[in-house]
C-alpha cells in the first residue's frame, strides 16, 4: 500500500468517526420522537414526567446505542474486501484532496457546536451549520465518488487483463 492509498485511509476513517455520530443523533432523534408521540397518544398519559424523572437512564441507553451503532460501522468498513489500487493517479489524489477540504467543513460545524455548549442557548443558531452541512456534502460526495470511480476503472483494469492472458 502506498503513500496516497493510506492518505485515503486515514481521510475515510476520520469521516467515519466524523461523521458518526451526526448520523446517531439525527437519525436516533427523528426515531425517538416519533416513538415518544406514538407511546403518549397510546397510553394518553404525561410521558413527559417519566421522561425527565429517568433522564440519565435514556442518556445511558443513548450513549450504549451510539457504541454499538459505531461497533457495527467499524465492523462493516474492516469487512469490505478493497483491493488497493497499483498506480494511483491525479484523479485518485485529487478525491482524496477533497475529502480532506470537506474535513475542514466537519471541523467548523463541531466548532460551531462547541461553542453554542460553552456560550449556552441562543449564542448560535442552527442555520449557520446549513453551509457547513453543504460543505461536507459537496466535497465529501466529490471526493468519495472519485476514489470510487478510480478503484472501478482499476478492477475493470485488472478482469481485462484477466480475461486477455487467457
């Protein structure tokens, strides 16, 4: 594996980690809501109460979530079978190049979060994050979809000279 191959690496893990828990939080938090809705109309009772008398609890059980959650990412990227690429080119430095500009989005949105949590509420607002969100999107979606494409053209690469030498 060569220099830019681990380059890559390095860039897709710190996305992941990255990444993670954004994904948890809003994806654990649309889904608790609507559970929350559901259970309150069913039983027609303040579940407001239980909620805030148990608080630490769901935080627990959150935060158990969100291991198991990043256990179950890590275990599906080590499963993935990628051959590494023999001669990455231009194209594959420059995916990995935009992957790193779209870390620089991460870093400004946790930033962003960070002290939102050090000044306490209304020092932030959440439509600052939409440029950071679209930052990430657009260079992080750029960047992998270069790697991918480069790593295609290479496998495609590797069945025709499979195919021609017999």
């Amino acid at each position: 594996m060569n220099g830019r191959e681990v380059s890559y690496n390095f860039a897709k893990w710190i996305a992941i980690f990255g990444l993670s828990p954004l994904l948890y939080v809003f994806f654990g938090t649309i889904t608790f809501a609507f559970l929350v809705n559901i259970i309150n109309r069913l039983i027609i009772a303040d579940i407001d109460a239980f909620l805030n008398t148990h608080q630490i609890l769901f935080m627990a059980a959150a935060l158990i979530g969100y291991l198991i959650f990043l256990y179950l990412i890590i275990r599906r990227e080590k499963r993935k079978n990628i051959q590494s690429i023999d001669q990455p080119n231009n194209k594959f430095l420059l995916g990995v190049f935009l992957i790193y500009i779209g870390h620089l989005g991460l870093l400004s949105f946790y930033a962003l979060v960070i002290y939102g949590i050090l000044k306490g509420p209304g020092s932030s607002s959440g439509i600052f994050s939409i440029p950071m969100i679209l930052w990430m999107l657009i260079f992080y979606t750029i960047g992998f979809n270069i790697v991918a494409n480069q790593r295609f053209s290479e496998m495609l690469k590797r069945k025709n000279e499979k195919e021609s030498s017999t």
